[in-house]
C-alpha cells in the first residue's frame, strides 16, 4: 500500500527535484505540488495526503499557517517541513504549530525517501540542539499543585523517563543507533520517541498559550 | 501682573488653603478620609467625657444640650461620609471628604470654643472649660487635613475662649494666657500640617526619581544589547566576507575562466555551505554547553564519515557550563574540530576516529579540559607538517578562545589533535 505524498514549495527547481524524489522513490505517491498558500491549502483539502512537505517562506503567507491546518483539518497527515539549515527556531515553531519532521534541503534523494519513509512508520528526526530545547522546555517547573481533573493532563505533558533519556542522548551527540542499543530498543523505537516528545511539544505550547491568555484576561477560565 | 493672572494666582492659593491644590494635599485627604469612622468616634466619645466630668462639678441640663448638639454634628456628619463612601463613586471622594471636614470643623470648633458660655462663671470651671477647648483643639489640629480646616477649627477658640475668660468669667489675665495658648496651638498645627505635606511631597518625589532611575536603566540595557547586535553583525559581516564570500568569489572567477571542473565547483560549494552551517550552529541556543556543541558536528559530519568506512567512538565526560563558550568562541571550536575531522576524512586513511572531551588536571591552571580527535590512519611527519596553513590556523584559532592546540603524529601511527581548553576562566 503506498502512502500520498503532498509539496509545497515556492522555488520551481528545488520544487520539482523533491517531486522528482518522491516520485521515483519506492512506496509513495507524489498526489500533488503547489506554490503558495492558498493553493497549498486547497490541494491538502481536495487530496488530504498523508504526508505533507512544506517550505516555511511561502510568499502568500508563512508556511506555519499551513501545517497548523493540516494539524487542525487532518489529523492523519504527518508535516515535515523543509528547511536548509534545520536551525532550532524555525523547527521548534514548527513543531508547537503541529509538524512532527524536517528535511534538510540538502538532503540526497535516498536520504530524502528514507527520512519521509520513517515519518511514516512514526518515526521522527532530531537533532542535538533541539534535543537540548525540548529538555528545557519540558523542565519548567509544573504547576505546585494541579488541580484534581488537571492531574492527567499534566501527566501527559511530562516526559516518560524513555524520552527523556532519548532526548538527553541525542543532546550529547549519540546516534539512534547507539541509544537504542544502550536502552535495548530498535533504532525505529528511538524515532518513535522522538516523535512522542514532538507531539507533546504541540500539546505543552498550546496550554501554555491558553494558560498565558487567560493570565491576560483573554479567554475566561 | 495681568487680572486674568492674579486671578489665577489667587485661585490656586485658596485652593491650596482647602487642601486640594497639589496631588500630594489630595492624597492626604484620602489618607484621612479613610479614618473618618475612628475620628468622629472619637470626637464623640470626647464629649461624652466633658459632659460627664463638668456636670459632676456642676450640674447643668444646658450641658447635655451642648453634648447633644456636638452628637448630632457628628452624627450628620458620619452620615454624609457614609453616603459618599457608598454611592458616589463616580465623583472625587476628597471633595465630599473636604466639604464635609471643612463644615463640622467649623461647627465643632464653634461648639467647644463655647464650652465655657455653657458653664457657670465660677473661675475653676471656667479655667477648666479652658483647658479642655485648648486640648480638643489641639488634637483637631493635630489631625488637620488642610489649612482650611486648621482655621475653622483654630480660629472659633482663638477668639471665643478667651472672650469667656473675659467677659462670661472676668478672668483678664486667664483670658490673655489662653489666647497665647491657643496662639501657639494654631502654629502647632500649621507646622504639623506642612511637616505632613513635604513627607507626602519627598515621598513622591523618590517615587518619581526611583522610576526615571529604573528608566534610565533600562535604556542603558537596550543600548548595551544594541552595542552587543552591532559587533555581532560586524563579526558575522567580517567571517562571511573572509571565508564563504572569498570562497564563492575565487570559485565563480575560475569557472568564468574555464579552470574549474563541475566537480571541483560542487566541492567548493559544499564546501561553503558546510561553514555556513557551522556558522549557524554557533548561533543555536545551546546555553554554554560544549557536549551539545560538538554534537551538532557530529550530527552534520557523522554520516559523511561512517559513509568512507570511518567509524566513529563518541566519548563525551560530563562537563559543566563553560561560561566564556559564546558564539564566537562556539564557532572557533567547531572550525578546529571541523577541520580535524575534515583532515581524517581527506588524508588519514583511518578506519576509526575517537573523539573525546574529558577532564583534566593541569599543574598551572585551576581547572582544564581537553578534547581529542585521535585516528587510526597513516599519520604524517609533524616536524612537516606543523607549518601548514590548516594546521596553524587551528592553533591560531585555539589561542583565539584561550586554549591550546597541540598536534602529535607519527608515519603509519595515526594522528592525535589535542585542544586544551579552560574551564572557568574567560577566554583571552
């Protein structure tokens, strides 16, 4: 059974080398490209593919907008942004808005199909330093004490003593090869940990805007 | 001075007399507005006492009467506040407070100014009834709030207490001592009142100079971080211009003139896209942290290694935050190790590369570490090669974030990069 696969990218040539690295790679199907905003929202609501790949700097309008509505529209639909530099800023915004990947631009063709292939199978990429960011965010001191209905949302908030483990790893420069070997998991374990943080990442940053905008008499509690 | 001016000029004065010319007089009217409860208890209970006490010496039915009034005084009076206090929140609370002070000051300060007219002209009472207007008046202008409530209350006894001495009494002598008396109690009052006014103006005056100093503070920060953006830029500006720009700039001039290979532009362009990324990883928010550092390079360069059959042994210690390690200094270290890794990749042969951060005891200095990059690979002459290019602008670079670099090889025995680094000390 081979997945969907959705591009949106506003550079013509590197648009058309990632549809070309789709499109031969075994086990996907490339089921649409656009260029900007609006027909990249368009294409995910007529298509609904389950692997989204977008740009961050649409001209229309940023590429966040676009992985928060696939986030919010298809909740089946993995989001890998593309990114050159896989720098930690625009990964984390990305993944609070509701990503669970990157592609580095660079990336060779079978490096490409490969990292979209573990997506797939849940599995997500980290590097180093976003390691060490989502440590820090997951380390801020919790609420004293949680209310009694807020206990478990407040668990699921928390890193499994796995993740962290994971994500201390790789923060010091260990592959997912070594952590699985030194935690007696598989390799596509680790990823899926990975992954895991990145949706609690999604779910923290949405209560603690929620929690800010209350603060601020935005929403009533 | 024109009429429109004077005019002005003597509005502001007797605003000020009633006690609502400046914030600072206002407040005080606040202040005292929320003790209105304690105060007119307090006045009320005071005639209850003088009452009783006179009428032990000589009982008078006009006593009570006089106690009746000064109750009913109060009475209205607590009433008005109260209204004021509960209903009219829309307007200033000081005006009611100050209309309201101002009248039963007036009224209360006729009434015990008169206290001696009630009484029988017997000179004991009468310097007693003296007495107690003297002390009442002394408390209400002790507590005055402004200087028109200091006169109503001060002027009624200033004058009616002495002419009872004189005429209700025909005690001339009494009547002079207690206009003194009651002189002296009016200054008192008014220096009370203005000692209050400067320790509310002085109090908002710190307020006010704590807030420019915060300000000014504030400002200096934001000059200082815009001080420390600039020489970013110009670092960053000095390092493109010096390395990827003279890289891209060399390589477009030799493709121009037919001297390079697709391959060889290919390899400077990689080349140049792999310093940008160190450049920006310098930039990531790693918090000091040397281990999640060199991660980021082994995360770049790790495949490109395992991928030339070299495997890699990480052994990272457990290293405290190094507080001089900025981006600056993050960039040096990752160049050096960049361009060792790049040295085993290009020249080594090796089929293993360690690389190692671990602690170490110096005799010299407090606290050091040092990280190793040591390869199994075929070595070179290090008496040769120590004055190549790459291999002093390691060193260079070492000594640029306070650190040591020291390079051992031997034909056939692998090569060892040591960078000696401080722990505590800032970089030099």
């Amino acid at each position: 059974m081979k997945f969907t696969v959705a591009i949106v990218d506003d550079d013509p040539r590197y648009r058309s080398s990632l549809a070309h690295a789709v499109m031969s790679a075994p086990g996907m199907t490339l089921v649409g490209v656009a260029d900007d905003l609006e027909s990249g929202r368009a294409l995910l609501d007529s298509m609904q593919p389950e692997i989204l790949l977008v740009d961050l700097g649409l001209p229309s309008g940023s590429g966040m907008e676009l992985i928060r509505h696939a986030a919010a529209k298809l909740p089946a639909c993995d989001v890998m942004v593309i990114t050159v530099f896989g720098d930690e800023q625009h990964v984390i915004a990305s993944i609070e808005a509701g990503a669970t990947g990157y592609l580095l631009k660079d990336a060779s063709n079978g490096e490409l199909a490969d990292h979209i292939r573990a997506l797939r199978a849940g599995g997500s990429p980290i590097s180093p330093v976003i390691a060490r960011q989502l440590l820090t965010r997951f380390a801020a001191p919790a609420p004293a004490v949680p209310a009694k209905d807020e206990i478990e949302t407040d668990v699921s908030q928390a890193l499994s003593p796995q993740e962290h483990k994971v994500l201390l790893m790789i923060s010091k420069g260990n592959t997912h090869e070594e952590i699985a070997q030194v935690m007696g998991v598989s390799r596509q374990t680790v990823l899926t940990y990975v992954k895991r943080t990145y949706r609690k990442l999604q779910v923290h940053s949405k209560v603690e805007a929620i929690a800010k905008a209350q603060r601020a008499g935005l929403i009533a509690r | 001075m024109n009429p429109a001016a004077s005019l002005h000029d003597a509005r502001s004065r007797l605003k000020s007399i009633l006690g609502i010319g400046d914030d600072a007089q206002i407040e005080l009217l606040h202040v005292n507005f929320r003790s209105w409860r304690s105060s007119l208890a307090g006045a009320a209970l005071a005639n209850l006492m003088i009452a009783w006490v006179f009428n032990l010496f000589s009982p008078a039915s006009s006593l009570w009467l006089w106690a009746s009034m000064g109750w009913v005084i109060y009475a209205a009076t607590a009433a008005l506040f109260y209204l004021y206090e509960t209903r009219a929140t829309s307007r200033p609370i000081y005006m009611a407070w100050l209309i309201g002070t101002l009248g039963s000051s007036l009224v209360v300060g006729l009434l015990w100014a008169s206290l001696a007219w009630w009484l029988p002209a017997t000179p004991a009472i009468q310097l007693l009834a003296a007495l107690a207007s003297a002390m009442i008046t002394m408390g209400s202008a002790s507590a005055s709030v402004s200087v028109g409530t200091l006169l109503a209350v001060c002027l009624p006894a200033l004058f009616i207490v002495p002419a009872a001495l004189l005429w209700h009494a025909d005690l001339p002598l009494a009547a002079a001592v207690a206009f003194g008396l009651e002189l002296l109690i009016w200054r008192h009052g008014l220096t009370l009142h203005a000692n209050m006014l400067t320790r509310i103006h002085q109090r908002r005056e710190v307020e006010l100079l704590s807030q420019q100093l915060s300000l000014k503070q504030a400002q200096l920060q934001e000059a200082e971080h815009e001080r420390g953006v600039l020489g970013e830029r110009q670092r960053l500006l000095r390092d493109m211009h010096d390395g990827v720009g003279a890289s891209l700039i060399s390589a477009l001039k030799m493709i121009e003139l037919g001297q390079m290979s697709l391959d060889e532009a290919a390899q400077v362009l990689r080349e140049c896209l792999d310093d940008l990324r160190l450049v920006i990883d310098s930039l990531e928010p790693i918090d000091h942290d040397l281990v999640t550092l060199l991660a980021t390079l082994r995360y770049r360069l790790g495949d490109r290694l395992e991928r030339a059959g070299i495997v890699i042994d990480w052994a990272m210690a457990d290293i405290p935050p190094l507080p001089w390690l900025n981006a600056p200094q993050a960039l040096e270290v990752l160049r050096i190790v960049q361009e060792a890794l790049a040295n085993v990749l290009k020249h080594s042969r090796a089929t293993r590369v360690r690389v190692s951060l671990a602690h170490e005891e110096m005799p010299e200095r407090d606290a050091s570490l040092v990280l190793r990059i040591e390869d199994d690979g075929i070595g070179f002459d290090s008496a040769v090669a120590a004055s190549g290019r790459g291999l002093r602008h390691m060193r260079h670079r070492a000594t640029q974030i306070g650190g040591l670099l020291s390079i051992e090889a031997k034909p056939s025995h692998g090569t060892r990069v040591c960078l000696h680094l401080v722990r505590d000390a800032p970089a030099g």
